[in-house]
C-alpha cells in the first residue's frame, strides 16, 4: 500500500460514543486523533441522537477518514439499554452512511484478540496496548481508547486479509 | 390555526418501516401519502442504515413536512432482535434531526387510544380506523397504517395541548 489508509474507529454508546482516527501505511499504526461525544442523559431522545450523527459528521469532515470501523455492540440483558445502544449505534452509522464510508464491523472479542491478543482481555489491557502501540505519552479516556483500539483491529485485520489474498490491496474492497 | 401543519408519521422497524403524511388544518386530518421502507433481511448493517436514513431524507426532501413523530418502540424479549430495531430507530431519528425536523414521540399505547379510542386495540381496528379518519378507498399496508396512525395521534394530542393551552398554536414548540 503506497497512500495511507486513514481509519475512524467508532466505539458507540447511549451515552458516550468513543473514537479514535489513525493513519495506516501497512506497517504500524500511527496516531491522528481521539475522544468522545457525550450526550446529555436528560436530553430527549433527537437531542442525543442528533449530538451523535452531527458529531460523527463533524469528525469525518475534519478529519477525512477512507474507512470507518465499528465496535459491535454488546447485547444487555436490560431491554431498554438495548435498544438505546441500538438507537446510538443506527445514529452513528447513519452518519458514516450518509458520507459514503465503507462501514467495517468488530465484535469486542475481535477487537481484544487484535489489540491485546487474547479475547479475555481486561478494559485497561485494551487501554495500555492501544498507549504502547501507538507510542502515546499520556492514556486516553477509556472510550476513546475503544474507538482506537477498534480502527487498529481494522488495520491490522485488513493487513492479515490483505497477506492471504497475496498482498492485494484492500483499500476500495470490503473485508465481509 | 391558519395555517396547516404537515405531519411525517414513522413506525420505524429493522425490516419495514413505515411512513404517512398528513396535512392538519385543525379539525380533520388529510392524506397526502404513505408508504414503506423495506431493508433488505440479507444486506449488512451499514446497507440496512442507509436504506433508512436516506429514505426518509428523501421523503422529507419530497414532502416538506413541519413536524414530525415516531412510535415508540416496542421492547421486545430478545436483544438480538431489540438491538436491531433500536438501529432502526437511531438512523430514523438522525435523518429527521438532521432535517431540523422537531421529532415527537408516542408509544403504541398512545396511538391506539387515540386512533380507536382504546390502547388495547388489535392492528385491523388501527387500519380500519385510519381509513375512516383519512376517508381512504382502500385499505394501506399494515406498516404504511402504523405510520399514518402516529402522525394522526401527533395532530389530535397537539390539538388538545392547544386547547388547554387557551388556543395556543403548538406549530413551532414541543409538547413535552
């Protein structure tokens, strides 16, 4: 790969969407930028939508990602934290979606195993490989940490596919 | 009110969603247009989120409505399946905030007792109430009934809030 790969990683929440913008040149990941959109919990239901598809715009305007990766949501047992992860989820999409990004989706098993290499691995695990693989003076917030560590999965897993299909390029493909 | 209100009424679901336009000059409601989204069941999530965003942002575009309302989803027993819907209604939502549209909700409850007067109603009392209420020759889908039936409930509640509000117009304000 000679250009690289600019990756916004998303890790959604109802009420703190993490994320994390590295550069790929197929070697090691380097890092752009990273933090969180924090909706405001006695907002209404478009209020905190719209903080998070307008915020999502604004980072993919600013920043011009190529790809966007996205952290699988784990399934709650409460219904109704379900479906409000669900709501913030569909929002961030969208606003990938509606800026014409390729959508990449990681489950939090794929993101631990990439970035940590076991899937077991603790919220801090995930923190402190993200700070070491990134070269980081300082640890992020832990949510912003999760959209990082979910744009290296995507890095690092398009490389792998990458290898496999005898170093083809993956840039205008989609993994699955 | 001099002026007629056009309402965008949405059932949001994970494979149909359903929509009805409607213009409420204060007294009766008039059909202008229902209809459906369908996803499609084997596309990927990001495949499945434009078809929503983007349809409803057409629809807006197309019918210029004032006001918009959802129906409240219901909680469903499995998270798979909550998750999904929750995705639904996040890029539903995010099209219509994005539109600076205001953005009502009601629940299931809400639309029935106000449609057919009571919340316990089965979906053909819904459909068949709609067409009484619309004076429709036909009977619309089931999903396009549901979107319809919010967007009426939206325009009788804002009538009573109006009148106990002293004739208030609620064109420009939010209900709750």
């Amino acid at each position: 790969m000679s250009k690289p790969i600019r990756i916004l990683g998303i890790d959604p929440g109802s009420r703190i969407t993490g994320f994390g913008v590295i550069d790929w040149h197929g070697r090691e990941p380097v890092y752009v930028a990273s933090g969180c959109i924090k909706t405001l919990p006695n907002d209404e239901l478009a209020g905190r939508i719209g903080m998070i598809v307008r915020g999502i715009g604004d980072l993919v305007a600013e920043y011009r990602p190529n790809q966007a990766a996205v952290e699988q949501v784990f399934v709650n047992v409460n219904p109704a934290a379900t479906l409000m992860l669900g709501q913030a989820r569909g929002a961030a999409v969208a606003a990938l979606v509606l800026r014409d990004l390729p959508v990449y989706e990681y489950t939090a098993l794929q993101v631990k195993q990439s970035v940590v290499g076991q899937g077991k691995a603790a919220k801090e695990q995930v923190q402190h490989m993200v700070v070491q693989m990134l070269g980081l003076s300082g640890t992020p917030q832990a949510d912003a940490a999760d959209g990082l560590a979910v744009a290296i999965t995507h890095a690092l897993r398009s490389q792998g596919l990458a290898r496999q299909l005898g170093g083809l390029s993956i840039k205008n493909g989609r993994l699955r």
